[in-house]
C-alpha cells in the first residue's frame, strides 16, 4: 500500500481498511477483498466505487449473455 499514489490511498474508507486487513489474506481469489478492489479502481480512474461497480455488474452480465 506505501507505493500506491496519495489520491487512490485516500480514496480507500477506513471500513474497507478494516475489513480487509481482518479477513483477508490476499492469498487467492476472496470476494471478502472486493469493496477494498472496488475503492482501489475507482481511486485509480477517480470515480465513484458505486460507478465502478455498476460498470462490473454490467460487464459481468453483458460476458455471460444475461442481459437481452
């Protein structure tokens, strides 16, 4: 976290924070880890974690044919 820029640190909630550095190892794959994920690139794209997370859950179902 010491090499991520002061913008994309910020951005970071201090529940996230918490959550993260409780539960998860980093170790694989932990869906415990995504709203830190979340925060982390929308810091980096400077947009809001909600925006991002929209854009996920519409590419996710866009890749898998869900929506018509």
């Amino acid at each position: 976290a010491s090499k991520l820029p002061l913008h994309v640190k910020d951005s970071l909630t201090e529940r996230s924070m918490n959550f993260v550095n409780r539960y998860c190892t980093f170790q694989r794959n932990e869906p415990c880890a995504l709203p830190a994920i979340v925060e982390l690139i929308a810091g980096f794209l400077g947009q809001g974690p909600e925006d991002v997370a929209l854009a996920t859950a519409f590419n996710a179902l866009k890749l898998f044919g869900l929506s018509q």
